[in-house]
C-alpha cells in the first residue's frame, strides 16, 4: 500500500482547528470564546427576547406610543451589542 500523497496529508492533518467548521457549517468562533462573551451573549439573548415580547405587547394595546419607540430603540442597541459580539450580521445567528 502506497503511503498518501503530501496533499492529502496537509489536508487531513496539518489544519489549525480554529479554522475548521462545526457541524452546522459556523466557525468554531463562539465555541472558542471565553466564559463571559458566552454569559453575556446569553444575557443579551435573554433581554432581547424579553424586549420583544414587551413591544408585541405595546403594539397590540396602541396607547403608548413613546413605550413602544424607546422599546425599539433599546432592541437596536441590545442587537448591535450582540452583533459585536458574535460577528454576525444576523443577531439570532447563534440562537441555541
């Protein structure tokens, strides 16, 4: 049996493992973040959730415009702050 060619070797066993894709096709980026950019991004996915259930509520009451604005504006800023984190242009990118 012939030994592989260098190609094929540099190509199964010379990759950096933080180049490499997980199972959903992502970079291993997030896997590799340290414990508190996880805690945070978990944080912000849990006020952003909640953020807007708030606003689906104000929008079906119709009273209070001024809420349902300064809800939006403080969806925009928890959604930037996660888009920086993760680097993602999609903030549910990496949604559990």
């Amino acid at each position: 049996m012939r030994p592989p060619s260098p190609q094929i070797h540099t190509l199964l066993f010379d990759r950096n493992p933080a180049e490499t894709l997980n199972n959903r096709g992502r970079s291993n980026e997030r896997i590799n973040m340290d414990k508190k950019s996880k805690k945070r991004i978990d944080v912000l996915r849990s006020n952003l959730q909640r953020l807007r259930q708030q606003l689906s509520g104000v929008q079906q009451q119709k009273d209070d415009l001024e809420e349902a604005l300064s809800l939006r504006k403080q969806i925009a800023s928890v959604e930037a702050e996660l888009q920086s984190l993760t680097g993602s242009q999609n903030p549910r990118a990496y949604a559990p």
